[in-house]
C-alpha cells in the first residue's frame, strides 16, 4: 500500500494529491508541486513537519487494486 499527501491539508483551497510508495515520494512530489503552482521557493521546516504529519496510508490504491 501506498501513500498520499493531500495538499488541502497543508495548503487550503488546493485539490492536488500527491501519491508515492513512501512517504519520502510523497514528500518530494507534494514538494516539487508546491514550489510550480503555490510558487515556494524555500520550504520551511516547520512546512515539512506539518506535510509529514497530514501524509496518510492510500486506501484508495489498495481499493483500485493500484
């Protein structure tokens, strides 16, 4: 089973998911996306902590059999 990172749940309003085997894909995805579309250039500690702590098992994987 996977992992997922939604980006609403670090950054209200945004409809991205980000979707890896680990939560070190997760991360380095959801990362690359914020700085494109939320235009990051730096991401802070803290911002890591609360993207690390919001990354969920991907149940959804699992049920489509991904």
């Amino acid at each position: 089973m996977g992992k997922v990172l939604k980006c609403s749940d670090v950054h209200l309003g945004c409809k991205f998911e980000a979707h890896g085997e680990s939560e070190e894909d997760v991360l380095r995805v959801h990362s690359e996306h914020a700085k494109k579309e939320h235009k990051l250039t730096e991401i802070r500690p803290e911002d890591w902590e609360k993207a690390r702590k919001a990354t969920r098992e991907d149940d959804g994987r699992k049920a489509a059999g991904r």
